[in-house]
C-alpha cells in the first residue's frame, strides 16, 4: 500500500534472507529481483530491461507533451501576432 508520497515502502529481514539464501532456497525472478535492488543479489537483468522501457516511455511522454505545449503556444503565437498587425499608429 503506497505511503501519502505515493511510494511503497518493504521491511526485508536481511538475516533470515541470508539464512534462507545460504541454506541453497530457489529465488524465483520477481524476488531476484527485488534482493537485487535491495543489494543482497546482484541485480536481475530484468531490472536494466524495465528501467531502460521505463525511462524510454517517460522520454516519448515528455516529447508528447512538448510537442502539443509547442503546438498551443504557435496558435496562441500567431493570433497575438495577428492582432500586432491589424493595429495601426498615429
């Protein structure tokens, strides 16, 4: 259940795990991977695979979404700049 900051917080017995690990348990992948971000494993492979797809559509979200702030501001742009010329000085 996430925290108030939206961040899911885990409580591993490193001793026990350690214990468990030495005594030759199976880890399977999801685990693996979850002692690999907690440094008692070396890091699954799919942990370098979802970062890098995770950072790939954070970056195609931000383009998308300076793409479209780029698109609004142009047509804000050119009406202001339409306005401009329709003024006339004396």
């Amino acid at each position: 259940m996430p925290n108030r900051y939206g961040e899911k917080l885990l409580a591993l017995n490193v001793e026990r795990i350690l214990h468990y690990l030495s005594q030759g348990a199976a880890v399977q992948d999801r685990t693996a991977e979850l002692l690999g971000l907690a440094g008692l494993l070396p890091v699954h492979p799919d942990t370098y695979r979802n970062a890098w797809r995770n950072r790939r559509e954070f970056r195609m979200e931000r383009m998308k979404a300076e793409l479209e702030a780029a698109e609004k501001g142009e047509d804000s742009q050119g009406v202001a700049a339409g306005e401009e010329g329709t003024k006339t000085t004396t």
